[in-house]
C-alpha cells in the first residue's frame, strides 16, 4: 500500500518540474506519516479544546492549559534535540507519535476528570506535543534539500490540511449522533488507532543518525551575537506566536458559541481547511518565494479580516475572519518556515547546528504564544468580553513587524 502511495507522487514523464526539485521517497514516506497523524489530530486537537469548554465554560481554564502546552515545549525541544543529537533523529520522532497516543488514551480513561487533572494532562500534551514536533521539523531538513524545500513544505500543507478535512467532518457528526460528552470519547480513541498507525509506517523511514553528537544548545547565545540574521530571524517567529498562540484554540470556542453545534464546527472546519489546501497547492508551484511581498500581503488581510469583530462577534464576522486567516496564515507560515531553513544552512559547522537551530526557534516561538494567550486571559475572561476582538486585532496588527525583520535579510529572503 505505502509503494502504491508513493508512486502517486511521482511526477509523469516530461514534467516541468525540474529532477533536484522532485521529491525522494524518505520524503514521500514522511508525508505519509503525517497525513496519518494529522488525521487523528485534525479529529482530537479540534474537540479537545472544545471538550474542556464543554465541561468548565471557562476561558481562563482553557487558556490556562494552552499556556502549559505551550509554555512546556521549550524545554522539551531542548531535550528532545538532545536525543535526537546523542542517539537518533526518528527515535524521538516515535516517542514524539506514541507519546500522543498515550495522552488521549488517558483522556479516554478519564473522561470528565480531566478537568480534575488539567494541569497534569496539559503537561502530557506539551511533552507529547514537543517531541512529536522536535522529530518532524528535524526530519523535514534532513529529507528535503535546499532546491526542493519550498515544494516539499508546499505539499506537506497540502497532505496537512488534506487529512485535516475529513476529520473535523468525522468528529463533528460523531459527536452529535452520541449521546451528551460520549462523542467526544470515540473520536479520542479513534484518534488513539490513527497514532498507532503513523508510529508503525515510521519504521519504513530508517534511523537517522548524527556523526557530529555534540550538542550545542549552550553556544546559542553566542551564536545569536555572531550571527544576527540568525537573530533576526528568531524574533520574527517570536513575533508570528503573539498571534498564532490565541489563534491555535479561541476560533472553535467562537465557532461554537456562534452556531452551538459541534457538527457545525466541524463542518466550518472542513471548508477552512480546504482553503488551506489550495493555498498549499499554490505554493507548492511557487519557484521562487518573495518572503517580504508574501509577508506584507497575508498580514494585511488577516488584519482587515480581523477588523470584522471589531464590529461585531457573531456568525457572519467569525466565518470572514477565518475564511481570510485559513487563506492567508499558510502563505505566512510556510514563507517564514523557508526563509527560516534557509537561514540554518548558512550558520557556521555545515548543517550540525540544524537540531539547535529547531529548538531555539520553538523557544521565541512559544514564548511569543504563551505571552499571546497570557494577554487575551488578562484582558478578556469571556467570551463576551469587549477586548477579545480588540486582542485578537492588536495581534494581527503585530504581525506587520515582521516586515523589517526579514528585510534585513534579503539575501535570506530570496530577495
């Protein structure tokens, strides 16, 4: 089966797609694997948060819990890329999928003592989380190369976003054909299945292992000292978290509260991801990305989309506000994620200092998300507070500093 799925990405006979930019089978094998697990998390990590609302109604509790996942997964990075350096590179990829696996079992366990235990299962998904993704975003280095990067992150938003439209879908019916919270335990457990699979097609991907274990987390700051475009690139995903932190869980609880029906989350959650899908698409046939033009569009549409709840939160302006960031906030992320590994290839030591490279930058990411949601706690304890739109607004207007910092960058940028 996996042979056959492979084959599928091979491009026809004559394609205009030059050979260096095609991808290699690892590469192939890999999207496989993250269609699988996205497919599970697109079920789980939609209605989790939603669950949580379900059972407290408390925008503190559920931003409380964001800000340990997310507040966690520094550290974890950091020991992650310290077994990923010593041993192997998938192992803590494995861990990262089995580890998630785990978490939603124990949900499943407990059920509404979840809510009892929320710290703890906060601090579970964190580690899960952090692990999975220290893998995955080493992984993508390691099976892609400078001259396919850009179409290999293209077509991995599309298989992301691909898995993702069936299983808000799936969910979202399940749940309301069952009866009360029970809905919510079969798609956990479903999810459970859909992680166990990724772990074993992971073992089609061979052990990649470091010839160079020293670990150099510690010489980060004086990195940063020497090589201030690596710097600057740092803070500009310091600045992309200080709106994606409370864009990660608040836009299902507004969905929710809008048209109170899970299904319907669900549903919305499938047409969003499908907009995604065709920006993926578009990117993925881009040849050369324009990191500031890119920037400066997406921020300007994602800012006048949030504008709309400045007017009102309701239906209407909810759906808008979501219909322009599922456009827009891929383009973002994956032209920050390209001029961000480019970056790392040019920083001292040929390419040891990738594994560092991804922990460093999860810290100023998640740093900026955990300020993000720390602010919108502070400022709005409901969802009928008057500054949560003006949160929302003053994070998208952030995202315009972006701007200057990839601009002392240019030969980064691609420019």
């Amino acid at each position: 089966m996996l042979s056959g799925c492979r084959s599928r990405f091979r491009l026809p006979k004559g394609s205009t797609v030059p050979p260096e930019r095609r991808l290699g089978a690892n590469a192939v094998v890999s999207l496989i694997i993250h269609g699988f697990f996205q497919f599970g998390a697109s079920m789980s990590g939609l209605f989790l948060n939603l669950y949580l609302w379900r059972l407290t109604e408390d925008l503190v509790i559920n931003g409380l819990y964001n800000i340990i996942v997310y507040g966690s997964l520094p550290v974890v990075f950091a020991i992650g890329g310290w077994v990923a350096k010593r041993w192997d590179k998938m192992l803590i990829y494995r861990i990262g999928i089995a580890m998630n696996a785990l978490f939603y079992l124990l949900v499943v366990i407990a059920q509404e003592q979840v809510v009892q235990y929320y710290i703890w299962f906060a601090l579970l998904n964190g580690i899960a989380t952090g692990f999975y993704w220290t893998g995955y975003l080493i992984m993508q280095y390691d099976v892609s190369t400078d001259a396919n990067r850009l179409r290999y992150l293209g077509v991995n938003l599309i298989v992301f976003n691909t898995a993702g439209l069936a299983g808000p879908a799936l969910a979202g019916y399940v749940i309301k054909q069952s009866e009360g919270l029970q809905g919510y335990m079969i798609i956990f457990m479903l999810a459970f299945v859909m992680f166990i699979v990724a772990a074993i097609i992971s073992f089609r991907i061979p052990a990649i292992k470091s010839h160079h274990k020293a670990y150099y987390l510690k010489f980060a700051g004086l990195l940063m000292k020497k090589h201030p475009r690596w710097l600057m690139a740092l803070v500009s995903f310091f600045v992309f978290g200080l709106f994606q932190g409370i864009m990660l869980f608040l836009p299902n609880i507004l969905l929710f509260q809008a048209v109170g029906r899970e299904d319907w989350v669900g549903y919305l959650g499938v047409f969003f991801s499908a907009l995604t899908v065709g920006t993926g698409y578009a990117i993925s046939k881009t040849k050369k990305e324009n990191v500031s033009s890119y920037l400066r569009y997406s921020t300007t549409a994602i800012v006048i989309g949030a504008a709309m709840l400045l007017i009102e939160v309701k239906l209407w302006s909810v759906a808008i506000f979501m219909i322009v960031f599922s456009i827009c906030n891929p383009l973002a992320s994956n032209t920050l994620n390209t001029f961000y590994f480019r970056i790392m290839s040019s920083l001292p030591l040929k390419g040891q200092l990738r594994v560092e490279s991804v922990v460093i930058r999860e810290l100023f990411l998640n740093t900026g998300r955990v300020l993000s949601i720390a602010m919108m706690i502070i400022m709005a304890q409901d969802t009928e507070s008057v500054w949560l739109p003006i949160v929302l607004f003053g994070g998208a207007l952030l995202q315009y500093l972006l701007l200057p910092l990839v601009r002392g960058n240019k030969s980064a940028a691609g420019e």
